[in-house]
C-alpha cells in the first residue's frame, strides 16, 4: 500500500525505548549495551570535522555547522548569510524545493536553520537525510524567481530588526565597538550568493555533528558525501576593538542603553572568569517572572533611583575578541542614574567587595545555565557544533563544570577592572535627553 511505503527502511531505532525497557531485566550484560557514549570527535584529511554521540535517541539529529557567519561578508555582499538563512530550502541543483520538503517529512522531520547551521531531526540515519543536507550546503542553485520571493521576508526582518529596541541597540553596540569583522550587521539587503558559497562551503569549514548515531557510521558518511570544495575559503580579518558610541533617538517609552568594553575570547579561562563575573552581577531573570533578589546590579541602581528599570550584566564572547558590560532599561529621565549606578557596582567588584558566598553562588548559577541549555537535543548538538567547528573538539559538562570551580576571586576581580579601565563603547536608543555620553560616563 502506498500510505505504508518505505516502512521497511526505518531503523530499529524506532524501537529504542521499547528496548531499553526490556534491558531493565536482561541482566547487566545487555544494559551495557546500552549505555551512552561520550562524544566522539574525529577530522577527516579534507579538514571536516565529524563529531557525535550515540545516545540511544528514539530520533536523531544530523546538523551540517558552517564557518560562514556575517563577519566574513565584504561591503560587495553583507547580507548574504541572512539571505542564505531564508533560501535554505529553495531549489538545488540536485533536488527541488517540493522535494526536499516532502523527503525531510519522510523521514521524521522538521529541520531548523539558522546563518551558520542547517540541522534536520529524523527517525535514521537515511539517504534522503544526508541527500537534503549536501544539496542545501554544496549545490544550491538560487533560482532569480525564487530569490526574488524571498524579498519581502527580507524587509520584514529588518523591519521587526528596526523595531526591536533590544536588537538596534545590539547591533549599534557592535558597529561601535569594532572596526571589522564583528561590526558587519545581521540585517542587510544587498546578497551575492552564488560567490559567497563557493567560497566558503568547503570541507576544512564545515563540521558534520550526530546526536543519536553511530560514530563509525557518521564518519562514513562525511567521507563519501562532504568531502567537497577544498581550500580555507575566506579567512576572515581577526576583529579589531576601538571603541565608540552610537545613539538612536527616538520619542517617548523606554531608554535602553549598553555600555562596554573589549573582554576575552571565547574558549580562554579569562572567558569564563567574565562568565562568572556577569552571573554574580546579575545575568537577568532565572525564573519567569522572578523578581533578581541576588542581582548586585539590581540592589545597587535600587538604591539610586526609585523609578522602575531592569539592568543585567552583558557578556559575549567570539573566537578572537569579546564584549562584557552593562544592559540597562530605564525611564528617559532616569537613564543617567541607573546607568551610572550599575557601573558603580562593577567597580566595587573591581575593588575587592564581593565574598566567598557570592563567588558560590555565582558559579552554581552559571553551571546551571549551562547545564539546563544541554538537556534539550538542540542545545546539546548546537554545544557540539560549535565547539567541534571552532576547536576542533569537545569539552564534556563536566570538565566545563571543573574549568569553572577554578575560578577565583583574583580572576572575577581581574575581569572586572579589565572592564572598569578599558575603553568603553556605548549604544543607547530612545529619548536621550537625559543619556550620557560615553565621555561622560
């Protein structure tokens, strides 16, 4: 019958959970089986990088990571990682648009897509799977008619972009604070594609992550499908921090404002000293509708203003160069005060007034976080994409959670007075009335 077609190549893996309930009482031969692996990390010759864990998932997820974010992109096509991001699912040279979605359905689908990953959920590890991410990362064919489709829900990202008090700040704060690379914006309209994939779809820039399947298999696989384009592809100028402010006025409602300074790279111990630095400040709410009773940066702006405001600690870091600082939402008459007083608190970490009690809970904050964000399947292939697209490798939770035991007063104190005579970038929107300038601050 054609409603049950193709029933008899779906894996066994359907039947994982039913297995693993029969191995309860198989003895502890059988049960170590089944125990899950750690994750395996291998690089091909041709530089793609192969990375899984075989977890016994009822479904698996197969993501193809891609070192071609905006910061690659030159004043002749910024925009065109975004444009890729909404044409992930247009016509390719080996498979149309109807196609692949009919084929990704098949076999368990959905699949997610951001600017640097193209990430499908499926029942196995099958032909179409693997048929549907190879086209989409080394033959697109961007057909005018369906590119020029995709125009309006390129203005509608930039206008929602526009409207996003958070994101205009965001993106402001980049431009300012960097002179390359990391200033490029996510939200441009202009795009050439075809270029831009040639040169930076290869093999030494891309990673095959599994979650849910066999590593020898998986290898196999990325041997016989991606080992494509050779060469480095575009390199990417390293960032450049130098500082500056950006101010968009606007009429009326709330004043955001952030205010930073160049903090570490990512994957450096300096890194995760500003991770814990930015918990024990106050990284924003933990719990829905939670009031930030531990938050220094709250107790301490409540003290200088009674109107209402929000204000956490901000931190990003990227593979050469970081941000740590400020993130304030306040009442326009206001915005001086709260602003002020928020960096006033980080200065009294710079000075030494933080204790043993505060460093701890910081730090059980911050292995929280990132524990939580790995009990989801995508957080946890997202975790190992990055890591093996940007290192090569794989740290495990618990060594991360290690890494992160180690750091000291000394360290937090260290990264805050980085922050506290750095350079300083600042980008606010709103009325700006009553705004500092970043002189001034």
């Amino acid at each position: 019958m054609k409603g049950i077609r193709g029933i008899s190549q779906l894996s066994t893996r359907l039947y994982a959970a039913q297995a693993a309930r029969k191995v309860e009482s198989a003895g502890a031969a059988e049960h170590a089986k089944f125990q899950p692996q750690e994750v395996q990390v291998t690089r091909l010759p041709s530089g793609l990088v192969i990375a899984s864990l075989e977890n016994y998932s009822p479904a698996s997820k197969i993501g193809v990571f891609v070192k071609a974010g905006c910061r690659y992109e030159t004043p002749e096509n910024q925009g065109v990682t975004h444009l890729l991001r909404l044409a992930s699912n247009l016509t390719t040279k080996g498979a149309s648009s109807f196609k692949i979605c009919r084929g990704v359905e098949a076999v368990g689908g959905p699949n997610t897509l951001s600017d640097t990953s193209f990430v499908i959920s499926c029942v196995s590890l099958h032909d179409t799977v693997m048929e549907y991410l190879i086209n989409v990362t080394t033959a697109p064919e961007f057909r005018p008619w369906e590119v020029s489709d995709l125009t309006p829900r390129v203005k509608r990202d930039r206008a929602q972009a526009a409207q996003s008090a958070q994101i205009g700040v965001i993106e402001s704060l980049h431009e300012a604070a960097y002179k390359n690379a990391l200033c490029n914006s996510l939200y441009c309209p202009q795009h050439m594609l075809h270029q831009f994939v040639q040169n930076n779809f290869t093999s030494s820039r891309m990673a095959l992550v599994g979650l849910g399947v066999d590593h020898t298999v998986l290898t196999q696989v990325g041997e016989q499908f991606l080992n494509i384009r050779s060469g480095a592809g575009a390199t990417g100028a390293a960032a450049q921090y130098r500082g500056g402010e950006i101010r968009l006025p606007g009429a009326g409602g709330l004043l955001h404002a952030a205010v930073v300074s160049q903090a570490a790279a990512a994957g450096s111990s300096e890194a995760l000293a500003f991770s814990v630095l930015q918990h024990l400040l106050g990284a924003g709410l933990h719990v829905k509708r939670g009031s930030c009773a531990s938050s220094k940066l709250v107790q301490g702006v409540a003290k200088a203003t009674a109107d209402p405001f929000d204000v956490s600690a901000f931190n990003s870091s990227y593979s050469d160069s970081g941000l740590f600082g400020v993130y304030t939402i306040s009442q326009p008459a206001a915005a001086g005060d709260v602003i002020k007083a928020a960096l006033a608190e980080v200065k009294a970490v710079a000075d030494g007034a933080v204790t043993a009690a505060d460093l701890t809970r910081a730090k059980a904050q911050l292995k929280g976080q990132f524990l939580m964000s790995l009990e989801t399947s995508e957080g946890l292939l997202e975790a190992m994409g990055s890591q093996a697209l940007s290192e090569g490798t794989y740290s495990s939770a618990e060594q991360v959670s290690k890494d992160i035991d180690k750091v000291s007063l000394t360290d937090v104190a260290n990264a805050a007075k980085k922050f506290v005579t750095g350079k300083k970038s600042m980008a606010s929107s709103g009325n700006l009335v009553s705004t500092p300038f970043v002189d001034e601050i």
